[in-house]
C-alpha cells in the first residue's frame, strides 16, 4: 500500500485518502496548532500553496500533542485558519504524529532524515516529530522526498528548492 493509500478523514470528518487531500501532485505535510509560537508560519504555508496552486498541496494534518496548543474542534480549527491566515489549502482531522495514537500517515514520514539541521535538536536522527509545524515533503507518487524542522519556515531557500525540484 501507498502513503497516498492512506485512509485519513478530512478537518469536517469526511472520509477520504492521503491521495484525495493531496490531489495527486506532490504535497508539503505540516502538522499544525492554532496555538503555538510557529503559527504564523499558516502565512507562509497559505502563500507556498498560492504561488504552487497547480503544481503542489499543502496540506495541514492539525495535532495537540505539543503543549496542548490545538485543542479546537474541528469547526473551531476551520474558523481560525481561515479568518486568522487566510487558509485555503486541505486540512485533514486532527491526528497525533508520536507515540502509540500515531496515525498511519506518520508511521513512514518519521522514517525520513531531516534535510535541514533539524531546527531544536541538530542533526536529529529519523523518528518522532520534534514539535508543531515539522514539515514533509512528499512527491507526486507517494514517495517522502525531504523532512524540515519546525522552526524552517514556509520561505526557508532549502525548503523552497527541494519543493521546486518536486514539482520539476
């Protein structure tokens, strides 16, 4: 089975897969809060999305388990993202990415080295996510192309590069 297989349910509790929320390009992942000290970078996402809108998705996988700072409803995560950032891209129900909950779309994204230093820990190795707004590259068939740390914003030139290359 494919990551893009994977059944995840959309922020208003839809049914649907990886592949659906992504729409069959490749996809940056970003496990979001509304309640974090990296939130702004929704600002950064919401214009990554814009300025790829035909060749790339992002998608935001919502999760509190980082110091509780997504403890919304799913109405609640909608209504911020859109009035706060302008959000327009794909937001998927809110998951966990650690531990024994991980949803399955994180069992292989955590498998993947950083691209980056790594943002809190340097040079980290693979494995659970480090904190809200990890991001992960992912191209077109599925395949985990680069991981970015929490703190690479959406603007970050590496993060930009390794996104220009996805979309070729």
């Amino acid at each position: 089975m494919s990551l893009l297989d994977t059944p995840i349910a959309r922020l208003d509790g839809t049914p649907a897969t990886l592949g659906e929320l992504t729409g069959g390009r490749p996809a940056l992942l970003v496990n979001v809060a509304s309640k974090c000290g990296l939130t702004p970078q929704y600002e950064g996402l919401e214009q990554l999305a814009e300025a790829y809108a035909d060749q790339l998705t992002v998608v935001g996988l919502p999760c509190n388990q980082f110091g509780e700072q997504e403890p919304g409803s799913s109405e609640e995560i909608a209504t911020f993202c859109s009035a706060t950032y302008g959000v327009t891209f794909p937001m998927s129900e809110k998951i966990e990415v650690n531990g024994p909950g991980r949803h399955a779309v994180y069992d292989e994204l955590v498998t993947a080295p950083y691209a980056d230093e790594g943002g809190f820990k340097k040079n980290p190795e693979p494995g659970d996510v480090q904190w809200n707004f990890e991001k992960f590259l992912v191209g077109a068939d599925g395949t985990v192309l680069a991981r970015f740390a929490p703190t690479t914003t959406p603007d970050d030139p590496a993060l930009v590069a390794a996104v220009q290359g996805a979309v070729g």
